[in-house]
C-alpha cells in the first residue's frame, strides 16, 4: 500500500483477511517500511521515488527475502483504461 494511513491499512488488511490463502500487505509509509527506507538509504540503496517501481522493489525484496512464496500477484487498477474482464491468465 502507498500513501494511506494507518486505518487505512487497517481496512485493507481486515478486508484481506478473509482470502483463505497466506497473505502480506506492505504498507510503504508504515513506521517498518519507512525504518527500512531510511536503512537502506543510509546505504545507497534506497528505492525510487514513491510510485508502483518503488512498491515493486519492496514487494520482490519482501519475497525473496522471505523464502516462502512462489508466486507474487500484481495488480494495477488504477489506470483509466482498465477493464475487470479483460485479465489474463
């Protein structure tokens, strides 16, 4: 998630919770994310500006980093010319 507040990362992930398989959100301005950010930073590997790049990147590190998923979703719906039935396995 980015740019939202605490409730609503809240909503989210009660909404969420209801999906019967293991599920993670990563709240970018949440205080674990934003930590991290200024870590990695500190490092010279801070991500990109705000934006789906940068939420990618977390979501891939989260991934990798967590050894227990063989498969991420992404699922961008926020352009103007998205149409629900027209995904694609």
């Amino acid at each position: 998630m980015d740019r939202a507040d605490r409730e609503q990362f809240l909503y989210a992930r009660e909404f969420f919770s209801r999906l019967p398989q293991h599920t993670r959100i990563l709240w970018n301005d949440g205080p674990r994310l934003s930590a991290l950010d200024a870590e990695l930073d500190e490092h010279g590997l801070g991500a990109l500006e705000p934006g789906k790049g940068r939420n990618v990147w977390y979501c891939a590190g989260y991934m990798l980093s967590s050894g227990r998923s063989s498969v991420v979703g992404l699922h961008d719906c926020d352009i103007l010319t998205y149409e629900r039935g027209c995904w694609r396995a």
